[in-house]
C-alpha cells in the first residue's frame, strides 16, 4: 500500500442545494503527461518554467484544417502566420506541411527566407514596411499587401526606379458586422476606397495586381462576418474582371479563427462557445463557390490561420513558489511564470491543471506569477487542489503570441522544448543566461566600476 | 549499305545494270503517273521492277532488244504491283514478289520466240564475266573468297543468300550476310534459323523431295523466315517458333508447285514464299484477340524498331483507349471499398469506388458519430468526373439516420452523367435536396454537383462511384481506370488505375501555364535556337500538324524531323519520332517525353523505347539479338518539376527530366534535360547526354 498523500488543512464555506449525482468532483485531472513525455521529468531535465510545443498537435492541426477546407474547395493555399509564433522549429513544421509565410515586418520576411521560403512565396502584410524592404521583396516576386496609400505611392515610385513590376494585392477593411471594426488597417470597402486603390494599381503600368487581401479581425467568434468578408472579397474580384477585363488569381481571407481558449469575461468555456472551424469553412467557401465564377477563374483561397493551428500545441509548465492566504481570507498561490513569460495571461482566463495526482479537496483561489508588480495575474479566480510549494502545474493552450510577445522583465525567459512526432524531446529555443543579456549591453567606460574617479 | 548490296548485284555486272534500269523506269513512271510519293520513296512499288530486272539481267544476253524488252517488262510489273497493290493493300496484305514471278513468266516461257533475244553464257563463262567487270585484281579477290575452306554449311548459307540475286557466289553471299547483320540482328538470326530449319527438313525428308537449291533456300525458306519471324509480325519467341514449322510447310507448297510447273516448263521462283507469307499474314489476321504473334502494327520497316515500339506502346498507348475519367471530390479522400469490395460491391456492381473522408486517426466522424453532420463527408461537393450530359437525376430520398438503411431506394439522391455514348458515370447516396444539376444539363469536368449525403442503402455518409454501359441508375458497373490521381500515403501519382481499399487519393490540378505551354496547337509553329559545338548558330522552325488520322505532330521544317504528340488536361506524351537525330526536334523530343501538366511536384515515370535513345552500339546491337526473348536494355524516364508556382504570371517554372538506362539491372544516367517555362510558353530546354551540351531558347 502506498503511503497516503498529506493534504494540508483547509476551510471551505459550507454550499447548499440539491444534491447531484456528480458529487463535488471538479474538471481539475492532473496532466502528468504531454504526448507521453512526463512534465515532471521534463521540468527536471530542462527546468521551471518550461514551454513544451507537441510536433503531432501542430501536424494534426494543420492537416485537420487542411482538410476541412480542401474538401470543401479546389484551391486552397495557407501561409503560416509569423508573429503568431516564429520560431524556426515551428515555422518549419508549418512549411514543411506546405504552408507560405505570412510577414508584417522586415524582420520576419528575413527570417522566413533563411527558413528556406522561396520569395514568391511570402506574403508581405502590414504597415510598416521601408522602401528597402519593398524593393527586396518586389525583386523576389513576393507577394506584397499593401495597407495605404503611402505604401501605394511609394511601391509605384519605387518600382519605376528600379524597373520591377511587383506582385501586389491590397488590404481591405469593411463592416462585418462585429464590434469593435478594424478598419485602422487597409482601404475601406463602403466607401469607395478600396475601390479607388484598386483603380490606380490597374492603372499603373509597373504593379501587376493578383488578388485582395482582407484581415476582419481576431479571436473571431462569428462564421457569418467571413461570408459577408468573402462576398466583398468576391464582388471586387468581379467587378475588376468586368470592368478591367483583369481575372485576379486569389482572395486572402487572413485569419482571426479562434482557438478553443477562454475568453476573459466569457460565460462560458471556450470549448463550448467557439464555433467550429467547419463552419468557418462553410461560410468561406458557400458565398465564394456560389458566386458565379467560372471553374478556371475560381480564385485561390488564401488563409493565414495562426492562433487556431498552434494554440492547443503549446504547453506552460511551471512550479508553486508559496501559497499564502490574502487578507479577505482568499487563498493566494505564487507561481514561479508570470505576464512576462505567459501574456496571453492578459486576454485568456487559461486552463490550469496539476501536473500530479491531487487530493480531491478543491479551493477557489488566485495564481500570481512571480513578478513584483500589481498586474502580474495568471488567473484572477480558479478552483484547484490544494497546491502546495514545489508542485508543478501545468497550462493549456499558450502555443500562439506567447513565444514572440513575452517580456524580458525581471526574470530570463525560459527554455523552450518540442516534443517530435517520435516523442523525442528537443530544446528548440535556449533559456536566456545573464552573457546572452549582456551580450547586446555596451558600458561607457566612466560607468564600468562603482567607485567614481 | 545499300550502296553494298549494289555493288553485289553489279558482280553480274549485266544483271546489276538491268536491275538499275528497270527500277529507274518504274520509279519515273510511277511518279509521273501521280502515285503515293511514300510509297514510292519506301520501294513499296518498285522493289519487283529491281528483281525483275537482276533476273532478265542474269538470264539474257544485252543488246537493243533485250533493253527494250527490260523496259516493258518493267512497266508491266508495276502495272501488276499497282494493280495488285490496289485489291491487297485495302486488307492489310502485302503483294511481296508475285508481280516479278508473273512478269518474268511471261517473258521466260516465251522467250524462244524473241529471235533476237539471245540466252546469255555468261553464267557458265562467268570468269571471263568477272575479268571484264573487275579486272585482274577482282578476280584475283573473287577466286581467294572462292578459295576459302568453309565449313559446308556456312557455304550452303552464304550461297543461298546470293541465290536471292540470282547469282551463285561467296562474295555475295558475304556481302548480304554482312549488310543483313549491320542492318538488323534479327533479320540476320532469323535468316539463320529459316536456313537450318530447311537444311534439316531436307536432311530429314530427302534433300531432292524437299527441292533445296541455293535459290530456294534463299529466296523462298530465308525469306519467309524474315518475313514472318520479324516483319509482319512483332517478333519474338512464338514468332520464331512458327519460323521453325513455316519452313517446311513452304517447303511442301515449293515441291508442289515445282512438279506442276515443270509440265509447263516455269520455274516457281519466289511465289512459293509469297503464297504462304500471304496466306499466312492473313490466316492470322482473322484472329478475335492477338496476344501472341501480334502483326506489326505500325511499319517502321525493321524489325527491332518495330519491336521496341510496341513493347514500348503496349503499355503506353492503351491508356489512351480510355476517356479521362477524375475522382468525383476535391482534396483527399479514403477508398472505403474498391473494386469487388468485400461489402456491397459484387458481381454485376462489382466495379465500384466507395470513398469517405477519414481523419490522421483514421476516422471518419467527430464527436461521436451518431448524426450525420459528424461525418466528415457529410455535405462536401461532389464533382463531375469529366464532361458530360447529365441524364438521371434523384434528388428527394430523405437522408438516413446514421446506422439505417433504405433498401426500397438502394441508390438513394444520384446522378448519371453521360460522358461519351456507352460510358457512364453514377454517383450515388447524394445529400437531399443538395443537386444542383438538372437532367439535360451539360456539365464540366469538376463542376459541383451535389453534395455527398446518406441516401439509399447507405448506413452512414460515403459517396459511391462507379462507370457503367447504360443510363439506368444502378446498371452493371464497367471496369474503368481513373486517368490520373495521387495516391497519398505512397506519395505517387497513379496513372490509369483502380484505387484500392484503403488507399488516400486525390486529384490533381491543371496548372494553365504549363497546360498552354505544351498544348501546342495545330497550324502554329515555334522557332528555336542553340549553338553547336563549333559556335556556328542552328535555328529550327517547328510547326504543330494535324494528320489524316487526327493524330498531332511536330514538324522541323529544316530537318524534316516529325514529334508525334498527344496531349490530354494532365499529361503531355511524345508517342513517335522519326527523323534525324542531329535535330534540335529530337533532343526536345528526349528532355520532354512526357510532361505532367500540374503543379503537383510528384516524380512521373516512364519508359522509353531504347531505339530512341542514343547508347554503346555493341550492347544494343547484343540486346537486338536477345529482344524478342528477353531485353537486357531498359531505357527508363523520370520528370519532376522543380520549381512550381500557383500563379499564371510567374515568371518561370522548371521541369527536370532524365533518361536512365538500365543493363543487365545496372542503371547509369543517359541523358539530362532542365525545360523552363514563363508565360509565354516553352522559353528554353537544356539537354546533356555525356559531353554533349545542348542549350536551346525560343526565339520570338
């Protein structure tokens, strides 16, 4: 017989009401395993915090998503989404499944070339980019979506100078009916604008125009906004072959599906509330295939999906510092990863279970990340086990913008692992170490010791 | 060579002269007269004016009679060739030699009565003959050949073979053995085996009931030997076999017609040869199936180019027999039972495809799997399998609960789509209410039609498909191959196959940029330019043709070179080449043998049919001897595309392809080509075979 598991003591406010079959069981199972890898020896091996990505959730993603849209459609092409997570580990996967790359800055389209994406492949979103990076990317026949009119002007200008005839298509914002409406990026659909960039591309003999582009928003939890995306989308496509006589060769959905996260203030959980991505697909491809083009002119689909391929293959684990009780009686646990390591602390109220076998006594309690500032909150309100310190715990769903928006602040940031379809561990990104930070720091020589001459 | 064989005629200097006179005669008549320039420029019509000739050559005296004599007998054979010709060639027979039997009869039996033809001596007094032709130092040569201690029977061969020229000499016969061996090894083996299948048939029944003489053996039991063992039939070893047994048979026909003839002092020549070759080319034409002794289909006019193009179109060309039928879904779908399944699909219903969409765990429902919507398949497009009327539709079976059913309408929601006269195709269990065609509707080749569904005996949602004879929903299934689809977890591209069970396929895409690059269309032309080895700058026009027959060619205009080509939505092929090997047309043809025309960079295959390729003349001389049994040569090509957009207007996507050849199982790299495409079509092809460099660009 095992030895019995210590459980400190706790006080709990007595609930009434019916009783139920289901007892006071909570949904708090223990994960002591990431795709058969054991947390606690990966947090041994590589150490706390620790971010572990699964190679076959990535793959099984992609390919669902894949399918869901290819069976629907004849022409459908992704372009993995950069900012959302641009580790070269993980872009490669996406690439490898034969994605594109979708960048929104220098910095990115650089990377995606070193990752061995052909130029004609990458997708130049955004607002920001140099007229440098404009000529690169026109000489390597990416695709280049421009967002305003001064891009526009600079791309004609530049494309004369240098006598290139750049790929381009524009970005376009439109009322989709959802709140808040992003129409910061692009030309505007209503009002005419869209249509009046349109018109000078066609009209300017050195950009060659391909497609539109639109980006509705994020974390979309509506199907119907993409049909109304797609039928404006489709009704532009139409009338520049009408008018224009020009057959564009896509339209680029963007992305903005929702992984199955919990949104803060939601209701209910996410994998309740989130529409599947079937019905995304649907919405898409129903307005598109019924719109009346011909089966050679059908524009290719273009989906620049990132949160919902990789959300669920990323993994936070990480260990309790102390639990203390707050002074209205509230139970407090400290973790040792906070906003810096997991800021989409800020936007999800994340899913945390223990990483061992728990009791089942359970107390609403609130998890604190180890900064020393007011703000750093994992979970304003959770039921868990009683943890206690040198637990490990264990949080779902962090593969997107975790990894290229956390902060350097206060702590280092930590290792981050892949777990390979074979279930072999590899560290795809070093934790930071004190010469890495101080690699990039230069001293004045004046500053160099304490004592002042 | 055949400057060779002339010279040997000319060793009966009189009779290689009237050989010469009576087919310029005929030549010139005949293309005067307006007749078929081929068949002029093959001999078709002229070859018996040629024996004619030799043989009043060798049988008369010259002199202003005999000329005119030669003369008129030389039209009255081409008459005769014509005229024969006319009533054989419509059956597919060839006339062979009767049009010079006949006319030398006619001239021979009477020949006493031409007072002032004289018979020639100089066949007894053929020294003398050969002085006056050679001199010393001919005759000195002639009597060292003459002088050689052969083995008996190679004397009797070589003989025999200068028989056929009416002459009785070693040198000619060495001649004619030589030009046979260098021209075709089987010809050669086959006149080998045509001789010891006679010599032993002599031995066998006695050599004077068998009637074997030089000429006979030569012109009648070699002759039907390489006239049937490698001629009009395809040979290989049922056409050596027969060889064998034809022999004597000739044989019988010879004696009979030799005792006959004898009462009317005629000499049978070469009709023995031909009767039976005839007969026998006939005989096996009535056949409902060939499978063995196949006649040639295409006359190449050797015996090894005719083999290895059809072992090499057997396997190719048949799939051109087949309307191009493609899977009736977009993206990639699962085999869930094929072809003689184990569940539904027997008997008359055997030839069936059931597919299903399965996921990475294979499969094919989500969330429990209770309602049709968790079915994966459930509700996606269901395409057209190619271009067709639509001419039965069902649209309004209710969609059975998942477990259930329906077997009062078996088919549930279909549609049959007519795509040529007699083939059919029926998609079956079709979502209600989801068609979105109408009977009468002409649809084309993946264009949505439904939607799949659970409809009809269909316990949960799958999507049947299945070619047929007849319009008639549920009629007899047809075994019927997709033209081209990928095969997902083997990664390769099936080409005119049945998917199996279990076996992830999809559909390829078209890419329009290559499809218009290589659909070149009938009445245009391309110019191209390369440089050779000297610099100097060689420029080709090539123009696109349309034959009698419908059949499409590439045509050099400066070398007269001819592609033969075809071109369906997904592959181009070259099927033929004739022509000079120098020309920028044949390294073209090489380097673009076939092509897939889409953006799917998945390796295509192909094999080549070795006398097209350039290789060690001793090993494919060797492969010709052992070809009908067993090829030793293999000449096998890859193309894959290397660099690929989904774009018309990109600038350029590059195909590679290479030529391997295979000896004995040992493969080594023959030729390598890189072909780049921009929008405007083919732009440049670059072919390396050894040293040779080849670099070509399309000049506008």
């Amino acid at each position: 017989m095992n030895k019995k598991r210590y459980e400190r003591p706790t006080l709990r406010k007595m609930n009434t009401g019916l009783m139920n079959k289901f007892g006071t069981k909570t949904e708090n199972e223990p994960v002591t395993h990431i795709e058969s890898v054991s947390a606690k020896g990966l947090l041994k091996e590589y150490g706390s915090p620790l971010f572990v990505i699964s190679e076959k959730q990535i793959r099984r993603n992609f390919q669902n998503a894949s399918r869901i849209f290819k069976t629907r459609y004849p022409k459908v092409q992704f372009a993995w989404s950069y900012k959302t997570n641009y580790l070269d580990a993980v872009c490669q996967i996406f690439h490898q499944e034969g994605s594109w790359a979708e960048v929104v800055s220098g910095f990115e389209y650089d990377k995606a070339l070193r990752n061995g994406v052909p130029g004609y492949k990458i997708i130049f979103n955004g607002p920001d980019k140099t007229d440098e990076q404009l000529v690169t990317a026109a000489k390597n026949n990416s695709l280049i979506h421009i967002d305003h009119y001064d891009e526009l002007y600079a791309l004609i200008r530049l494309s004369e100078e240098h006598r290139l005839k750049p790929r381009v298509a524009i970005r376009i914002n439109m009322d989709t009916g959802i709140y808040p409406k992003w129409d910061r990026f692009g030309f505007n659909f209503e009002n005419g604008q869209a249509w009046n960039a349109l018109t000078r591309i066609i009209n300017s003999p050195n950009l060659d125009l391909v497609g539109l582009h639109c980006h509705i928003g994020t974390f979309m939890l509506s199907p119907n906004a993409y049909a109304t995306a797609a039928r404006n989308l489709c009704e532009l496509t139409w009338s520049v072959k009408e008018r224009y006589g020009k057959v564009l060769q896509y339209v680029d959905l963007g992305g903005g599906f929702p992984s199955t996260n919990t949104l803060k203030g939601a209701y209910l959980p996410g994998t309740d509330t989130v529409p599947s991505l079937d019905q995304f697909a649907d919405a898409i491809t129903d307005v598109i295939l019924g719109y009346g083009f011909s089966q050679e002119e059908l524009p290719l689909l273009i989906l620049e999906s990132g949160r919902a391929l990789i959300d669920d293959a990323g993994y936070l684990l990480g260990t309790v510092l102390a639990t203390k009780r707050l002074s209205d009686g509230r139970r407090a646990t400290i973790l040792d990863f906070g906003l810096n390591t997991l800021f989409t602390s800020l936007w999800y109220e994340h899913k945390v279970s223990p990483a061992q076998p728990m009791g089942q006594q359970t107390e609403e309690m609130i998890l604190y990340g180890p900064l020393c500032m007011n703000i750093d909150v994992v979970r304003e309100s959770i039921v868990m086990p009683l943890l206690e310190k040198g637990n490990h715990v264990v949080v779902h769903k962090v593969g997107a913008y975790n990894m290229t928006q956390w902060m350097q602040f206060i702590t280092l940031r930590p290792n981050i692992v892949l777990i390979d379809v074979e279930n072999n561990t590899h560290i795809i990104r070093k934790a930071e170490t004190m010469e890495y930070i101080d690699s990039l720091e230069v001293v004045p020589e004046h500053l160099k010791t304490i004592n002042r001459h | 060579m055949a400057i060779a064989v002339m010279l040997a005629t000319f060793l009966n200097f009189y009779a290689g002269l009237s050989g010469l006179v009576a087919v310029i005669i005929a030549v010139l008549l005949a293309n005067s007269l307006g007749f078929d320039k081929v068949q002029l420029r093959n001999g078709v019509l002229s070859f018996n004016a040629l024996i004619t000739g030799i043989g009043l050559g060798t049988y008369f005296d010259p002199g202003i009679v005999f000329f005119t004599l030669l003369a008129l007998s030389s039209v009255l054979t081409l008459i005769i060739s014509v005229a024969l010709g006319g009533r054989l060639f419509k059956y597919g027979l060839p006339y062979l030699s009767i049009p010079f039997v006949l006319t030398f009869w006619f001239i021979l039996l009477p020949s006493s009565l031409y007072e002032n033809l004289g018979l020639t001596q100089r066949n007894i007094f053929w020294i003398n003959e050969m002085y006056s032709v050679g001199g010393n130092s001919l005759l000195s040569i002639f009597q060292y050949i003459e002088s050689w201690e052969l083995n008996k029977l190679l004397e009797i061969y070589l003989r025999s073979l200068s028989s056929i020229f009416f002459q009785d000499n070693l040198i000619t016969g060495v001649i004619l053995a030589v030009v046979l061996l260098l021209s075709s090894r089987i010809f050669f083996s086959l006149s080998i085996l045509g001789f010891v299948s006679a010599y032993i048939f002599a031995q066998f029944s006695g050599s004077e009931a068998a009637s074997i003489t030089y000429y006979n053996i030569g012109a009648n039991f070699i002759m039907v030997a390489i006239a049937i063992g490698g001629f009009f039939v395809i040979p290989s070893r049922y056409s050596y076999l027969w060889t064998i047994l034809l022999v004597p048979l000739t044989s019988i026909v010879l004696v009979f017609f030799t005792k006959l003839f004898n009462y009317i002092q005629l000499p049978v020549f070469s009709l023995p040869y031909s009767l039976v070759t005839i007969a026998f080319v006939h005989f096996l034409q009535q056949r409902a199936n060939q499978k063995k002794l196949i006649l040639t289909p295409i006359q190449h006019y050797s015996p090894e180019t005719n083999l290895y193009a059809y072992l090499n179109n057997k396997e190719r060309l048949s799939r051109f027999l087949y309307y191009p039928v493609q899977l009736p879904f977009w993206g990639e779908w699962t085999v869930t039972q094929g072809h003689d399944g184990t569940f539904t699909h027997k008997d008359e219903w055997g030839k069936a495809f059931d597919f299903m969409i399965l996921d990475d765990e294979g499969k094919s429902y989500q969330s429990g799997g209770l309602s049709c919507e968790d079915y994966y398949c459930f509700g996606k497009p269901v395409t057209a399998p190619a271009d067709g009327f639509v001419v039965e539709t069902i649209n309004h079976i209710e969609d059975n609960p998942v477990g259930e059913v329906n077997t009062t309408h078996n088919w549930g929601n279909s549609i049959v789509i007519q795509h040529v006269p007699g083939i059919y195709a029926q998609l079956s269990h079709l979502k209600k209410d989801s068609l979105k065609v109408k009977k009468g509707d002409y649809v084309k080749s993946g264009d949505v039609l439904a939607q799949c569904g659970n409809s009809g005996r269909s316990p949960y949602p799958h999507l049947h498909f299945q070619i047929q004879n007849n319009p008639a929903v549920g009629a007899e299934t047809s075994d019927y191959p997709i033209s081209y689809y990928l095969n997902i977890k083997q990664k390769n591209l099936e080409q005119f196959a049945r998917p199996a069970e279990g076996d992830v396929v999809s559909n390829l895409r078209q890419h329009p940029l290559l499809f218009n690059a290589f659909n070149f269309l009938p009445d245009t032309s391309i110019k191209f330019c390369s440089r050779d080895e000297s610099g100097n700058e060689i420029t080709e026009h090539w123009d696109a043709y349309t034959d009698a027959f419908n059949y499409k060619y590439l045509y050099s205009r400066e070398t007269d070179a001819v592609a033969y080509y075809t071109c369906d939505n997904m592959m181009f092929y070259f099927t033929a080449f004739y022509g000079s090997r120098k020309s920028l047309l044949y390294y073209f043809f090489l380097s673009a043998y076939k092509i897939l025309l889409s953006d799917t960079p998945v390796p295509v295959k192909d094999n080549i049919p070795i006398h097209l390729l350039k290789k060690k003349k001793l090993i494919s001389s060797l492969n010709d001897f052992t070809a009908p049994f067993f090829n030793f040569l293999k000449a096998g090509y890859t193309t894959r595309v290397e660099q690929i957009n989904h774009f018309p207007d990109t600038p350029e996507i590059q195909i590679s392809t290479e030529t391997i050849l295979t000896v004995l199982g040992k493969q080594s790299p023959n030729t390598e080509s890189r072909i780049t495409i921009n929008q405007y079509g083919i732009d440049s092809f670059k072919y390396i075979s050894g040293k040779k460099v080849v670099h070509a660009k399309k000049i506008k």
